[in-house]
C-alpha cells in the first residue's frame, strides 16, 4: 500500500478538484477527525458518498460526531504514534482482504 496525504503533494489548480481526484483514486481513505475540521468532514462525506472504505482516526473517540460512530475508526494518543502504526495496519490489512474477496463489480 501507498499511503499519500493529499496537502502534502504538489498539484496545479484548485485543492478541491484535486482533493476530489485523490479520493476517487483512492481505494481506501483515512481522516484524521482530532479537531473537528469542517474540511475533513467534507471530504469524508465525498469518500463515503463514493463508497470509499473509511477509517476515521482520532484522538479523542467522544469527538467523532454521532452519524459518523458506526464507521470503522482508531483512536490513539499523540506519544503512542507507532501504536496507531500497528492499529491501522491490521485495519487496512482486514479492509485489503475485504476488497480482495469481493466479487468484482
């Protein structure tokens, strides 16, 4: 897997449309709920609506909104960065196996 944080590439133009074109390519989208960024929450709503398998992270687990809980999410502490390595490894490993043992569409 290769993992790339959409703020942190280098793109001509608009940041939405190229937000909108990472996630479409995507096949697995990560959102960093800690701080309740309205923008996260946009775009986590763009991944969901294209049916984008979502992992919420977070650090505080009371701070995903209500209609977001039933979605899969990890939540860690800032000092225990290679506990949230492990955490989200074994959640994208099952998700991989999820999508590998799909029937294709």
């Amino acid at each position: 897997m290769r993992c790339e944080k959409v703020d942190e590439t280098h793109f001509p133009g608009d940041i939405l449309r190229h937000s909108y074109a990472c996630i479409d390519k995507a096949d697995i989208v990560i959102s960093e709920m800690t701080g309740n960024n309205p923008n996260v929450f946009y775009e986590t709503g763009y991944a969901h609506a294209r049916r984008k398998p979502t992992v919420l992270i977070t650090q505080t687990e009371n701070k995903i909104p209500f209609n977001l809980h039933g979605f899969r999410h990890v939540t860690y502490k800032e000092d225990h960065l290679e506990e949230l390595g492990a955490r989200l490894s074994d959640t994208l490993g099952a998700i991989r196996q999820e999508l590998l043992s799909e029937e294709p569409r």
